[in-house]
C-alpha cells in the first residue's frame, strides 16, 4: 500500500515560478528521499533528508521534514521546463532500516514555457 | 553506461504466458529491489537482494511470481501465468551495501498482457 500522498495531485506554473509540493506519510521513519521521473521512465533520485533534520537544500531545491506532522514539503525554485516531471516522495521504515521505500503517489508537475 | 539496466524494456505477451524480466545492477551495489509501478501510481516495493540472498518479500508478491540473484550480481523476474492485472511497469533499482544511500533505478520493463 501507498505509504504517502502528495499534495496536489497535478500542478501547472509558468517558467521561471516557484513550485511546491508536499508529501504526508503514515509511520515513522528513517530517512524521506524525493524522486523525479520523467513520462514512462525511471526514477531519479533529488534529495535526501534525514529524520533528525529540518531543512536541506540541493542548488534549485529545498526540502523541509516536519515529523510531529509526518509531512514534507518540495520546493523547486525558478522552474524550468525540464522540471516538468512526476515527483515523488518515498520514505523508510524505523524499523526496517533502508531495505525498501515507500512512495507516495506523486505530483505531476507541468512548466508552461 | 555504469547505470542499473534493464531488459527487456517493453513486453507484450498474452494472458497465461510465463514471462522472465532481467535487471542488471550498478557493479559495486549489494542490494538489488524490485518494484512494480501502475498508471498513475507511485512504485510498489515486490522484493530486495542483499548479495544473492532474498530478504524480503512483498505480499504484493504471489506464488505466481519468482525472483532471483544466483551469483549477486544480475536478477531476474519471472511471472507465471500472467494476468491483465499483471500489466505495469517493473522496475529495478540498486544501492550500496551500508548506511543510508539512496536508491539508483533502472528505465524499466512496461509490460502488457493481453
């Protein structure tokens, strides 16, 4: 069963606005890892974040965990066309370790040129 | 190209038939998953490899279907009896033996049964 739900299912913005995305899970966990893929093809890891931490950043992406609210959140700044794409958030167990992840079902992110 | 690669990449069979999908890992990773991804869906977790043992399976994971690392390093998938239900996309992914690592994926294998 899908561990998180993405929120919102499908979002459309202009070049160069910024794009948020956010993610719940259910249980508790290691670590949240963001993925993108693009239409029909594998998954490409982003981010990474631990469940001790708050806050990271990777050039145009921001990540913030909340786990009192079991939540994340996707920040894409200065959006470019080729970050049209599905995102994903996937998660770990506690208490499986980083034997298997759990995704979410995904936002689908389009950038208007 | 040192990526996770996978084959075949699309498969069309009819509803009944055996199919055998292969992964081939990132050389130096120990673990090997496999998932399965529907239209509209997140992926699934169906199973994982450390090395050539299995050690977890989904119950997503019917006795219909079968996965294998004999040596460690490639693995393969096989569904029996295939169902249109079984249709999807199947995805290998690989990782590093140790902390926390994130997962590298391979383009997939779409299949459709008929």
């Amino acid at each position: 069963s899908q561990q998180g739900e993405e929120d919102p299912q499908a979002l459309s913005i202009q070049e160069g606005e910024n794009a948020t995305m956010n993610c719940s899970y259910k249980t508790s966990i290691n670590n949240l890892q963001w993925y993108r893929q693009n239409s029909g093809r594998g998954l490409v890891h982003l981010i990474l974040i631990r469940s001790n931490e708050r806050e990271k950043h990777s050039g145009r992406l921001r990540v913030t965990l909340d786990t009192s609210k079991k939540s994340s959140s996707l920040l894409i700044t200065a959006s470019r066309a080729a970050d049209t794409a599905s995102y994903f958030c996937a998660t770990d167990e506690m208490d499986f370790g980083n034997e298997k992840l759990t995704f979410g079902t995904g936002t689908r992110l389009t950038i208007i040129p | 190209d040192t990526g996770v690669s996978q084959n075949p990449r699309h498969k069309i069979t009819k509803r009944g038939q055996n199919v055998t999908f292969r992964c081939d890992p990132i050389s130096e990773h120990n673990r090997l998953y496999w998932y399965r991804q529907t239209l509209g869906q997140g992926p699934e977790f169906l199973t994982y490899f450390q090395n050539e043992a299995q050690l977890e399976k989904s119950r997503l994971l019917s006795d219909r279907f079968s996965a294998e690392r004999p040596k460690g390093s490639f693995s393969t998938l096989e569904i029996q009896r295939t169902e249109q239900g079984d249709s999807a996309m199947y995805l290998c992914a690989s990782s590093p033996l140790g902390q926390i690592y994130e997962q590298y994926f391979g383009p997939g294998t779409r299949l459709t049964v008929t």
